[in-house]
C-alpha cells in the first residue's frame, strides 16, 4: 500500500488532472438524466441537484464531526503521558500498595 501511495505522490499532477477528468465525465452524464419522472421541482430544474446535495451533506457531516471532536471528546496528545507519570503505580516506587500493606 505504501508503494502505491508513493506512486501516486510522485504523479500528483496527473492523479488531479484524472480526477477532473472523471468529475467532468460526471457532470456530463447528469445532464442525460432523464427528469421525467423527478418527484420535486428542485429535482427537474437545478442540474446536478443530487451531486450538489451530496456534496454539502457529506461537508456539514465532516464539519459537524471536527467541531464535535475538538469541542471536548479529543484530549491533549500529551494526556496519557501526563496520567502515566503521575498515577503510574509501577514506576519502581518503594512505597508499597494499598493490598500489600493489608
């Protein structure tokens, strides 16, 4: 897989122009849809309505998933090394445990 990815980097130009290439192609064949038998009036009327409405979906779903993350499920990248150090009941410590002692 590494190969691959490399592979691509080192054509990046190409990858964009192949990708443009495939939205163009895309877009095209949307305008052969039939709208005949549409059920709303956005549907016959605004070309590439779906394309457009998938795309502003799939952008609010990541938008609202990056606030949602940093708004407090993600912690620090220093958090389990700060837990480890100070709670740490394996640190070679000569004061002896709570089940030792008993």
């Amino acid at each position: 897989m590494n190969k691959l990815i490399d592979y691509l980097r080192d054509r990046l130009e190409t990858v964009i122009k192949t990708c443009y290439g495939i939205l163009a192609i895309t877009l095209a064949y949307s305008l052969y849809v039939d709208t005949g038998h549409a059920h709303t009036w956005v549907e016959q009327n605004v070309p590439f309505f779906w394309s457009l409405f998938g795309f502003a979906a799939a952008a609010i779903i990541i938008g609202t998933a990056y606030w949602f993350g940093h708004s407090g499920i993600m912690v620090r990248k220093d958090f389990y090394e700060e837990k480890t150090k100070s709670h740490c009941c394996c640190s070679g410590s000569t004061k002896e445990s709570s089940h030792e002692q008993a």
